[in-house]
C-alpha cells in the first residue's frame, strides 16, 4: 500500500469512527397531571425530536391500553389508568424505554 492509500483508509476508519460517536440515546419521561391524565415527553440527547415514535400503555399482564405516537411536540397525553401500567417508549430496537406507573407521579 501507498503512503495516499493508508492515508485515505486512516480517513474513512475516522468517519466510520465519529458516526458510531454521533448515536443518540433515547429520553423519555412521563409525569402526572394531576388532573387524571398523564404527559410523557421524549426525545432523544442529540437534541432531535421524538415527534412520531411510537408509545404504548401497558396494564401488567401485557394488554395494550393505549397505544399511539409522539405528536409534534414529542409528547403524549393519556388518562392515567385505574390499575397497575407501564408506558413503553419504542423508537426502535436498542431504543425502547420502559417507564413504570408507580413512579410516575404529581
């Protein structure tokens, strides 16, 4: 190999390298307002939106109570159900969030 051949093969491992570094975790936090529902707002820590990720209310044993997306302003508003739950963040394999009822609170 050729000094230019290493040196274009040390640049495209960097480039490989910085994308890896640029991933971004998914965030995902609910609270209650108080008023019998729940807001749970999401993003990601890159800084872009959440706005069409899916989210799911769970009850304990699995049964979908509520599902939908994110809106436009990366948030997602439901009425707090009466029994044990679990909201599921889902943006994707290796991007899914698990928030459970009992520690979403006023």
């Amino acid at each position: 190999m050729t000094v230019k051949s290493l040196s274009l093969l040390a640049v495209l491992l960097l480039a490989l390298t910085a994308a890896t570094a640029l991933a971004h975790t998914p965030l995902c936090s609910c609270y209650d307002n108080g008023d019998g529902t729940i807001t749970c707002e999401g993003g990601f820590s890159d800084g872009s939106s959440a706005s069409g990720v899916a989210v799911r209310v769970e009850a304990s044993d699995g049964t979908v109570l509520k599902a939908g997306r994110m809106d436009a302003d990366s948030e997602f508003q439901f009425d707090k159900p009466d029994s044990s739950y679990r909201v599921l963040f889902d943006a994707g394999p290796g991007h899914v969030i698990s928030i459970d009822g009992s520690s979403i609170v006023e």
